[in-house]
C-alpha cells in the first residue's frame, strides 16, 4: 500500500536556490505525511486521505510526530505524546524563526471535526480531506513539521548535466523514495521553467516598453516648455505677418531636423550597441534596436538572440555547475558579438552618408532663413525646436 524506502525513483527536476524557494512556499513539502511502519516512519506523501493547511503567523511544532487518527470519516483524534519527545521547538514559517516550546512530558490528546480550527499553543491548522479520500476510517496518520531551509536545501541537490549529444539539452536529476512527491516536484519545476522561458522571450518587448516609457516621461516636459516658448513669442505679434515668406522654409527645415534627428538617434544606439558588446558580458537589459528606428533586419534578429541567450544563461547560473553548457552558451553569443559588430559598422558607414546629406540641405536652409528679417529668424527658431520635440514625442508614443 504504502512506498517502500528502500525502492529509490529518479525524477527530472530544477536546481536553483531562488526557484527551489519558491516551490517549496507553494508545494508545503515542509509537512511530511508518514505512517508508522515496524521499525521506522513511512513517507506516504500523496497516499493520504487528508491534507493540512497551516497558519504562517503562527507557530507549529517541529520535528515531532503528530498523530491523527480518524475516529470517523468527519472526525479525528489529534494526539503528540510528549513522554517520548519532551523537547519541543516550535517553528514559524512566516520568517522561519524558532521558539522554545518548554519539556513536556504528558501525552496530549484532542478530538477534532474535519475543517474545524486547531489553535494550540504548539500547533495551528486545519485539516481537509481530499476530494477523492475512502476507506480511511479507524486509519492512523502522521504530521510531522520540517524545518524550512533545511527541506528546500535537499532539493537544491541535484544532478545538473549537459546531453552528451546535444550540449543544448539539459538532464536534471532528482532521487528519492516517494514517487508522488518528486513528480509534484517536477510538474511544479516544469510550469516554473515555461514561465522562465515565456519571460526571457518577452524581455526583448519589454525592454522597449521600460525605456519608450521612461522616455516619454522626460519628453513631456521637453515639449511642453517647448509650447509654451513658442506661445509666449506669438503673443502680442501678428503671427501671420511674421510667418509670410518664412512658412515654406520653417516646413522645409523642421522635416529635416527630424530626419537629422532619427540618424542621430541611430547613431547614438549603434554607439551604445557597440561599446556595450565591448565590455560587458550581459546582455539581458538591452533596449530594443527599435527604440532607435533602427530597421536593419540583421540587428534587429541578432540582438533579440543575444538578450534572450544572455538571459536564459543567467538563469542557468543559479544551477548548472556544466562547464561544457556555459561553453556552448559563451560560444554562441561570442559569434553573434562578432556578427553585430560587423553589422554595426555597415550601418554607421550608411548613416554618415544619409547624415552628409542632411547636413548640406540644413546648411542651404539656413543660409536662406539668414536673409528673413530677425523676428521671423526667431519664430523660424522656435517652430523648428518645438516641431522637432512634438514629432519625436509622437514616434515615441506610437
């Protein structure tokens, strides 16, 4: 009926402190289920009729059998004999800190109605039955409370290998006498590793969300100081008399400030892109090349695998001890560092000719709007600097 210790099963699961945390707050195993064989506890996790849930702020005993025995299928007799563990410790999940219970040397003894509150001075729970629970009437149980850290520190110990064939493929192994609770184990690792995945894909999005949002947040300001220069210097004047014969020209040179603007926006990037390729071996908080207008499919592509590898590999840090997984990761963004950066040298090669270009038809714009008179020179000024700021704004907020 119940798992023999002896029997060993080995299961795929997930080494990581952060991650083997965060199972542990969800899948309790903290709270061994036993049964009293003939000469040891029986872990039967998984084979009982019923399950606690336990209250966090409250304390529980530790390290100590708790015995239920269901009276009826409704009711349990709860009982801890104290003559055979005197010494009681009680633990606090909430901040897994210990408290000195006091010796004790009776046997404690209390029925309770399944579901009914169990609120003692070394003890807080509720005990539930499983949906699918029979046959368990007259049948004994036992709870026992595991220190937290030192539960999720036997889980962490487990064997993180690279596939001989194919370096890309990870084997995680995790041993253990009860089947049930290794492939909980790993059901709950293979969700949490979906969602790893899941994230790492999006960080590329979210990346360019992050920095188009804080962006947006300063340029607010910029255009409306902007405006509001540009209202203060039409206030009082005739507009219309100011922008006769300077109208075309204003239109003309704002266009290509914004054009001289996004090659410089995408300079700037291709400068980032490629001193950070330089000196820095995480990739994983890169801005998008979008953010810039870059449009170059080949960067575009090639950033996106060097910020998801560089994120999955930091993630692969917490638990793989594999010097041949980290090799093959290393290797991989190593060639996609020298794909980018001969990438980023024919996009900057592209861009200095679009900027020569732009540059000589500012300069004969300007040379013309020299000739207007001085106020229509300013407003000419003013427009250009505020157009600039709201095209910008709008790009940022598409």
């Amino acid at each position: 009926m119940y798992n023999n210790p002896k029997k060993s099963y080995i299961i795929y699961a997930y080494k990581s402190n952060e991650n083997a945390i965060t199972y542990f707050e969800n899948l309790e195993y903290y709270i061994n289920y036993e049964v009293k064989g003939k000469y040891y506890f029986e872990d039967v996790y998984g084979k009982v009729p019923f399950y606690v849930k336990i209250d966090k702020n409250k304390g529980q005993l530790l390290n100590t059998p708790i015995k239920i025995k269901f009276l009826t299928l409704n009711q349990y007799e709860l009982s801890v004999d104290f003559t055979e563990y005197p010494s009681g410790s009680i633990m606090h999940y909430i901040d897994d800190s210990r408290s000195d219970l006091g010796s004790l040397s009776d046997v404690f003894v209390k029925k309770y109605n399944v579901d009914e509150e169990v609120s003692l001075p070394f003890l807080n729970l509720k005990l539930h039955l499983n949906p699918d629970a029979i046959d368990f009437k007259g049948k004994e149980f036992y709870i026992r409370f595991s220190d937290f850290n030192s539960t999720v520190s036997k889980y962490k110990d487990i064997d993180v290998s690279a596939d001989a064939k194919a370096a890309s493929v990870i084997t995680l192994q995790l041993q253990g006498s009860n089947k049930y609770r290794l492939v909980k184990y790993l059901n709950t690792t293979v969700s949490m590793l979906k969602k790893i995945q899941l994230d790492g894909k999006n960080q590329f999005a979210t990346n360019t969300i992050n920095f188009i949002d804080s962006t947006l947040l300063q340029m607010e300001g910029q255009i409306k100081s902007a405006e509001n220069e540009l209202k203060d210097f039409r206030r009082g004047k005739n507009v219309f008399q100011l922008e006769a014969g300077g109208e075309k020209l204003t239109d003309k040179v704002s266009g290509f400030d914004i054009t001289k603007d996004e090659l410089e926006r995408k300079s700037k990037y291709l400068n980032l892109l490629n001193s950070y390729l330089l000196k820095n071996n995480d990739f994983s908080k890169l801005p998008a090349p979008s953010v810039a207008g870059i449009d170059d499919p080949n960067i575009l592509i090639n950033v996106s695998k060097l910020i998801q590898l560089s994120a999955q590999r930091a993630e692969l840090g917490y638990s793989v001890k594999s010097n041949k997984m980290f090799t093959e990761f290393d290797s991989e963004m190593e060639a996609l560092k020298k794909v980018l950066l001969q990438n980023i040298i024919s996009a900057k090669t592209s861009l200095e000719v679009d900027m020569s270009i732009v540059n000589r038809n500012i300069a004969k714009l300007e040379g013309e709007i020299s000739k207007l008179p001085e106020q229509q020179q300013e407003l000419v000024k003013i427009t250009r600097k505020y157009d600039l700021k709201d095209n910008l704004y709008s790009t940022f907020l598409q």
